[in-house]
C-alpha cells in the first residue's frame, strides 16, 4: 500500500496473485491514489470540511482547472494523486477522514486479502508508505475483519538489504 496497491500470497516457493493489480483507474483500493482521488472530488465538490478545505485552497493554492490539468493533462496522475497523502495526514484524526482511510483500508483487504483461502490463519505483510504512516487505521480495518496485520515495512529495498546482509553473514559464518 504506497502509490500503488496489490497483493500476492508466498509460501516460500512460489508466489501466487489472485486477483490482479487494476492501477490507480479501476483499482488501487486503499493505496496513495485512491486516497487522493477521493479528496479531490470531495475538494471539487465542496463536500471537505472547511479547515481542510480551506488548506487546499488557500495554503497548496488548488484550483479546479490545475486539478483536471494534473489528472488529464500531464503524465504521472497516479504520483500527482497520491502527492496528497501528506495533507491527508495532517488531518487523518479528523473525523471526516477517518472513517474514509478505514473504509478504503476495508476495501483493499476484502479484495487483495480476503481472496486467499488461508487470510485469516497467517498474519499478513505490508510494504508501503501508506500501510507506514497510516497503519493505525489499516490495523483498526484489519482487526474488523479479524485479519492479523504481521510485518509493516515503509520501502522494500529495507527489507531486501536486510535479507542479503544477513544472508551473506550467515553465507561467511559457515565457511
């Protein structure tokens, strides 16, 4: 969960997706995207609180013509979108907010989680920005749909560097 979102399961052999990942246009549920995609329509709609309004139109100087530009116009809508997060950060206690990040967190976990047939007996791992900053709400989604949250990684190069520094000890050590 970051800019984009998917889902594969791994058994240590081989991994296997069950449902594909459908980009920021049909998909995305719950990534950087999604989350932004639904701040600007509520911005363009007039349905934002004022304090929230009032940061996108008066603090990042939002208007209606640069938002359409951004998403139809110029390449990249899916990183424009998700440049958002930030701002939705700042108000993710809000209780407008709130209830939508755990909503979309839901809405990924019953369609990239739940797919699998073991989901409910093996905790399960997210590598993200988005399952990073904003993993007090995809645990509260998670524990509604008694998923157990394992490991949560901010950027999987982490982890990567880990398992290959590792690897390579113990690769020196049985010399």
């Amino acid at each position: 969960l970051g800019t984009g979102s998917n889902s594969i399961s791994f058994d240590g052999e081989k991994m296997v997706e069950k449902v594909p990942a459908l980009a920021y246009i049909l998909g995305d549920e719950g990534s950087g995207s999604y989350f932004g995609k639904r701040l600007l329509s509520d911005y363009l709609y007039h349905f934002l609180p004022k304090e929230i309004d009032d940061v996108l139109r008066n603090e990042l100087k939002l208007t209606k013509n640069s938002i359409l530009e951004n998403v139809y116009m110029k390449p990249y809508a899916n990183v424009y979108l998700a440049s958002f997060m930030k701002t939705i950060h700042r108000f993710k206690d809000h209780s407008y907010f709130k209830p939508i990040l755990i909503e979309g967190m839901k809405k990924f976990l019953r369609i990239h989680v739940m797919c699998y047939d073991n989901y409910a007996s093996i905790p399960v791992n997210f590598i993200g920005s988005v399952a990073h900053f904003f993993q007090d709400e995809l645990r509260m989604a998670a524990q509604e749909l008694n998923i157990t949250i394992g490991n949560i990684c901010k950027k999987p190069i982490d982890g990567l560097v880990e398992y290959h520094l590792n690897y390579h000890y113990e690769k020196q050590q049985v010399k």
